[in-house]
C-alpha cells in the first residue's frame, strides 16, 4: 500500500494545481479576447471601407419616381420616365441660339453643348454630338413601327430623344433630342452653377 503523501506536499500539490487551472483559464480568456478584439477590427475595416462607396452609390442613385414627379414638371417626366414626345416647334430650345450647355434635367449631368447645336429644321434642339460619348447610351427603339436609335441618359437612364443618320457634322449625325430633358445654363453662369470646366470651350468663340 503506498504511503500516504505528507501534509505539505498535499498543499503544494493542490496549490500546484490550482495556479495549473488558473493559467488554463487565463490563457483561455486572452484567447476568446484577442478573437474578440480581432472580429470587432475586421467589422471597423469593413464599416470603414464600405462607407465611402456606399455614400458614392447614394450620391449617383437615381431619385425614386415620387421624388421626381416632385422635382420635375408633367411634361419633364411624362418625357424622361415614360418616353414621351413633346411637340415640335412648341419647346423651350428648338429655337434657343444663345451660347452654353444643355445638361439632363434629372442629374444635372452635362450632355451637350451649342457649338454642336443645329437648326434641323425639325422644332427640336438637335446636335452634331454630345459633349462626350459616353454622357449618352445609345439603344435599338422599334416601338410606332419604326427603327430607330434611342438617346438616354448615361447616368440618369432618362429618355432624351433619338439619333438619326442625316445630320451636317463630320458623323452625319443628328441627335434630335426633347427640350423637356434638358436644362440649358449659358455660358456667363457656368461658374456660378458649377460648370466653370466647360469655359474653355468658349473663349475665342462668338
């Protein structure tokens, strides 16, 4: 029979076991923390990360329908939203000559300019080209049974008009296009309304 260990090594024993269990539990707690610590950081990078472009996407989303019913005139959305046609001869710009820019109604985004802008003859402002292609998407429209080419919006998707292959410009293109789409700002309130990048186009012409 073995012999029963002294007093104080029973003590020393227990006192062993209890700093072993200590330590376990120490150590098991510096774990759940640091992993704690290490998911909190993750989810703060991702928060950080995520803000700038999630204020990016709710700067460039297109306003909700109720939002530009209140924004835009009868017309302005009967002509953007639901592809609609205002009459000819009867708009705000067909016969507009003054010098500036012609920007989309709904974004404010610059789409044309009136060095491009011709009398088609046709009661509708009408342009050799855009500003820059891709201000513009171009799609197949074979609605009234006809085939032609629609103009939208690249940022806004609004309807703007048709691109028709019978224009003067090197291109031969016309991009017949509703007044209601657009808003023109002249040339002496490009910097005032934020379009200041737009004056070179204008120095040194009448």
């Amino acid at each position: 029979m073995p012999k029963r260990p002294e007093p104080r090594s029973r003590l020393l024993l227990v006192i062993c076991v209890m700093v072993l269990l200590a330590l376990v539990g120490a150590q098991s707690f510096l774990s759940r923390a640091g992993a704690q610590k290490q998911e909190e950081k993750k989810v703060e990078t991702t928060t950080s990360n995520a803000s700038p472009a999630a204020t990016s996407a709710a700067a460039t989303t297109k306003p909700s329908a109720e939002e530009l019913k209140k924004k835009l005139t009868p017309q302005q959305y009967r002509v953007t939203q639901e592809c609609g046609t205002e009459p000819p001869f009867n708009n705000a710009y067909w016969n507009n000559h003054a010098a500036g820019i012609y920007v989309d109604v709904v974004t404010g985004e610059a789409l044309f300019t009136s060095l491009d802008k011709f009398d088609s003859g046709s009661g509708w402002p009408s342009f050799t080209k855009p500003i820059t292609k891709e201000k513009v998407v171009e799609k197949s429209d074979r609605t009234l049974g006809m085939d032609r080419t629609e103009v939208r919006g690249a940022k806004s998707d609004a309807h703007l008009g048709h691109v028709f292959d019978d224009g003067p410009g090197p291109e031969k293109l016309r991009y017949c296009i509703n007044s209601a789409a657009l808003r023109f700002i002249p040339v002496e309130k490009l910097k005032e309304e934020g379009y200041g990048q737009f004056l070179p186009l204008f120095e040194g012409k009448k």
